[in-house]
C-alpha cells in the first residue's frame, strides 16, 4: 500500500500562541448548492425526528439515563448490548471506507459540527457583519456604537439558536416526551433538566461562537486518521500543481510562462479552516469544495479548464497511478453488507420478551405424597414489546406441569416481573436423572420467547 505524506506543518502562517482568527469569506457556487439541499436536509431530519414516533415509541431515542434506546420505534435494553456491537461496527466500517474512498467528504457536507457552523452561525454572521473584509475590518477598528450593536445582535441570536439544539439534543437522550414536559411544567419540578439545557446551551453556543474551527483540527478524533487511511487512490479535494505552477498573473504579450493558478488567494480567502489547499493534502481540509467552486469561478472568467482543484487522487496528481484498484474499496463493501445483513437479522429477529430461567438457590428436587417430583425455578422477565404485554407460560414436554407461585399474568410497559414456579413430573415418567427441557412464553399465539433448562429426578420411583 503506497503512503500518502500529508502537510500539516502550519500551512506557512507564521507560529504564535496565540490564535489567529479565520474570517472565511462567504462561498458560492455549483458545489456549495448541493451542500446546501444536503446540509438543510439533514439539518431538517435532526430537529423532526425525535417527535416522530412509531408504534408509539420515538423513531430515535438515545437515553442513556435509562439504559433505553429507540431506533426506527424499536426499543433496545441493556440485554441487547450485542445488537448495538454489530451496529458500531457497521459505523466504524462506513467511517473507513468512506475515508478510504472518498477522503473526508464526511466532514465537509455531513458532520452536524461544520453543517450548523457554516449553513447556520456563519450565514448569520455575515448577514449581520457583513462578508470577511468587512468583519475583519471592523473587528481592527476601536469599538463603536453600531459595532457594539451588531456584536449583541450576532451574539443573542447565536445563543437562541445554542438553546434550541441544546433542546433537541436533549430530546434525543430523554425522549421528546420527558422534554415536552420539562418545558411546560414548572421549573421547580424539573430542576436537573433546566440545568442540562442550560449547560448544553453554553458548550453550543462557545462551540459554534468561538472555538469553531478548532473541533475539526484539533478536537475531533476522525481528523487525526486520516493520515492512516488515506493512499495514493483515496479521492481527495488536492490542487493539480502540475498544471497550476508556477503561479502568477495571466498577462498579454509576454514569455514568461505561467501556469493556469493566477494566484487570487481565493480558494484560501474561502477556507473554513484557514489552509491554502495548493500546499498539497492536509489534515485541515475537510472536503466542504468551497475551494473548489472558487476556483472554478476565476478559470471560468480567463477561459481555462476547471478543476484546477478538485477530487483527485495523490496517485493521479503525482502521475504515479498508472492503473486504479478498487480492491480494498470492494473489500470493505464486501465486509460492510455482511455486517448490516447480520444486524438486519438481529434486528427483526428481536425478541419482544427478555427472560433469564434458573434453577432455585440451594434447592433440589422435592418428592411429593400424590406420587410425583418436583423442581423450584425463578423466571426473570423484561418486557422490550414498548406495550402492555398479557402471557403465559407453558413446558413443551407434555410429562411436566407448570405450578406457579405468584401467579403473574401480564407484564406492563417497560416492566418487568419475578416469577416462581415449579416443574412436576410424576415418578412414573421420569427416565433419566437430568432431563433438559424447554419453556416457551406465548402472548396470545404468539411464542416470544423460548428458554432451556434441566429437570432433576431419581429414575426407578414407581
């Protein structure tokens, strides 16, 4: 596997402690529309579906509080821990092969992170303060009314914003329900929740009004792999420098020879993350193309090809790819839908019921008067059926009877139940010692569930 170098040596900045401020002048372009129908899609499916419900039950609930999880209205418990094995491993799989293929286009058009920073708080920005020249500009000049005014303006609508995702994002940890009621009722009823929101709010809001640009360079994790994952085949927004250099103006009646760069500093005035894309692949970039549509603008007005920037591949941009493989691309696809036709069959081969079936501590078999032996079992139940669920138990070995101590007949919504039974056999029927045999818990004519246990009895007491 060839190994792609990636630059992260400050980009030619100079080095300071302390932070530079990126003022990213507003994009535009063919690139920037479809992010845009992208972001606001997803920005619209965030905010709408934790009030969906289905079957009565959230589409998305993650409530870790509660050791409860909603996915597409089915309800997910501590017991079905290796359903969600399988789904992070499917997540971790997607992550790399997308990486591999594609580079970090997740970054760019589909993490909430640069989704709601540049399709919301910076489309804000510059609807209040203007474009980056007039930002930077009046941010270098001593404060004045209209500065402070505008600066209180940006700022209340940021938090407003902050306290509305803080919200939703809460709804998908305790359901749209508990936080309907947080709202509504009053505040000294709900005191940990207010201080949640409001906690949330405040990271929200420093997130997206100042540290910005930090969480993908710095913070995020996924960044950081992309120097592992990425080779000379994985398609990634690069600078074609073999047709670009040596940069410099496109003049008339000159022999001095320039390549197709006319060195606007655009695709850098554009970044969101304040790299100049034509020092080669870097960690910075994540994919959002807003280099490339500028770019294209500028060889649309001299009369050049486009592309300039574009996706590329290192191998193609160093002219060493000669051939292209797909093989660790079909690889990873190959390993990706046999992980999601497992979790496909988990899923809808979930049973409704938990149980777990054990013999009674310190107890052995009973010999009983009317000729017949007995053995003390505890059933645990828990209903996973997000509904009130009748049941019954019933032994699939027509030699055993089912005797129950605390007769329990239905199991409440969420809830579960303690049951103590016994098994009895009449001495005539039993063969050997040990006897597996199987319980099945029906709701109505349904088996739900199905659990295994041994049956213990002296053969020969006839």
């Amino acid at each position: 596997m060839s190994t792609v170098v990636v630059n992260n040596a400050n980009n030619g900045r100079p080095k300071s402690k302390k932070r530079q401020w990126i003022y990213a002048k507003k994009p535009q372009g063919a690139l920037y529309k479809k992010r845009q129908w992208v972001g606001y899609t997803l920005l619209l499916f965030l905010f709408v579906a934790p009030f969906i419900k289905v079957n009565g039950e959230p589409f998305l609930m993650f409530n870790v509080i509660e050791r409860k999880f909603s996915i597409l209205g089915n309800l997910f418990y501590p017991q079905d821990l290796y359903i969600f094995v399988f789904g992070m491993l499917i997540v971790m799989v997607c992550v790399v092969l997308f990486t591999v293929v594609f580079g970090r286009v997740w970054c760019g058009w589909t993490c909430p992170q640069t989704i709601f920073l540049e399709l919301i708080f910076r489309r804000i920005e510059y609807w209040i303060e203007g474009d980056w020249q007039q930002q930077k500009k009046r941010n270098d000049v001593p404060d004045t009314d209209q500065k402070q005014l505008k600066k209180v303006l940006k700022h209340s609508i940021f938090l407003i914003i902050s306290f509305l995702i803080s919200n939703i994002f809460l709804s998908y940890i305790i359901g749209s329900d508990a936080l309907i009621k947080i709202i509504t009722d009053p505040l000294d009823q709900h005191i940990g929740g207010l201080i949640s929101i409001i906690l949330f709010t405040l990271v929200f809001y420093a997130v997206f009004a100042y540290v910005r640009e930090i969480v993908c360079i710095a913070i995020c994790p996924y960044g950081r792999l992309q120097g592992v994952l990425l080779d000379d085949q994985s398609l990634t927004v690069a600078y074609d420098h073999r047709r670009g250099e040596p940069r410099g103006k496109q003049q008339k009646n000159t022999t001095v020879s320039h390549g197709d760069c006319v060195d606007c500093k655009l695709c850098v005035h554009v970044c969101p993350t304040g790299i100049d894309i034509r020092k080669g692949l870097q960690l910075e970039c994540v994919s959002c193309t807003a280099c490339i549509d500028a770019c294209d603008a500028v060889m649309g007005k001299i009369g050049k090809p486009k592309k300039l920037i574009g996706f590329y591949s290192m191998g193609e941009i160093e002219g060493t790819l000669e051939k292209k493989s797909n093989i660790r691309a079909i690889a990873y696809s190959i390993v990706l839908v046999l992980l999601m036709s497992v979790f496909a069959f988990l899923l809808f081969n979930r049973s409704e019921v938990d149980g777990r079936l054990l013999r009674a501590k310190g107890s052995t078999y009973q010999l009983r008067d009317d000729k017949t032996i007995s053995n003390l079992y505890a059933l645990e139940l828990v209903n996973k059926s997000g509904k009130e669920m009748p049941f019954k138990l019933v032994c699939e070995d027509p030699r055993l009877r089912i005797q129950l101590v605390n007769p329990i007949q239905k199991l409440s919504k969420d809830g579960h139940a303690t049951l103590s039974f016994f098994l009895i056999m009449a001495n005539k029927d039993v063969e050997t010692y040990k006897s597996n045999i199987k319980l099945s818990i029906y709701s109505g004519d349904k088996k739900v569930e199905s659990l295994k246990t041994t049956f213990i009895a002296p053969p020969g007491m006839n």
